[in-house]
C-alpha cells in the first residue's frame, strides 16, 4: 500500500472516454466516466509557476496533485480531453503529468498539476 493511497483523499475525476467524438460522421455526445481516487492535493506556490514552466497563469489558481493514478492531459491527436478534476468545490483541467519513480519504500506516483477552469460539473 502507497503512502498517497495510506494517508490521501478522495477526488473525483472526469475522464473523456469518446474520443473521436463522431457518430455517422456526426459529432457523439460526450461521454465522461467518472473515476474516485485517492490522492494528496497541494496548493501551488507562486515560484514554482516558474519552475515548472507553466507561463503566465496563476499560482492561486493552481493545484498539485500526487496519486498512483496516471491523470490524463489533452491529446489533440486522439481528440482526447484532459481529465478534470473536482476538489474543493471547483474543477481543475490537467494540464502536466509527470511520473516519479523511487524504488526505495515503494514510493513511485505520478505528479499532476491543474488549473482552476469555469466548467459545470458532471453530474
């Protein structure tokens, strides 16, 4: 058992499971699975807008947030939106996933960060 899945939280998340959103050559409804994890979520510091490469958005308006679960970002090749996820009462989009990998103590995990976006939740 990980140490994210021992001491995390729940989160909600949205995933795009449609991804060439086509249907007869007529654009598909979206269809979102939702998925509950266990994850450690962490506020942005300002400095590490610039450390991570980000650009210009809001350290306020960030998250970080770490899990055994590969979070997914936008694939404009597959037409695949980036997973939103709920926390806090807002939803954040995915937009950087990277994967850590510390043999010692099994504490491999993924590192996810998103941004505050103004989407209706899923329901």
């Amino acid at each position: 058992m990980s140490l994210i899945t021992r001491f995390g939280q729940k989160i909600k998340v949205y995933r795009d499971i449609n991804p060439e959103k086509t249907l007869k050559g007529k654009k598909a409804p979206d269809q979102v699975e939702t998925l509950e994890i266990m994850a450690s979520v962490q506020p942005f510091q300002p400095r590490e807008i610039v450390e991570e490469e980000i650009g210009s958005e809001r350290a306020s308006d960030a998250i970080k947030i770490y899990s055994d679960i590969q979070l997914k970002i936008i694939d404009e090749n597959k037409r695949m939106n980036a997973d939103l996820v709920e926390y806090d009462g807002e939803m954040y989009e995915v937009r950087k996933v990277d994967k850590w990998q510390k043999n010692m103590m099994n504490l491999n995990h993924f590192k996810a960060i998103a941004f505050k976006v103004n989407k209706v939740l899923p329901r």
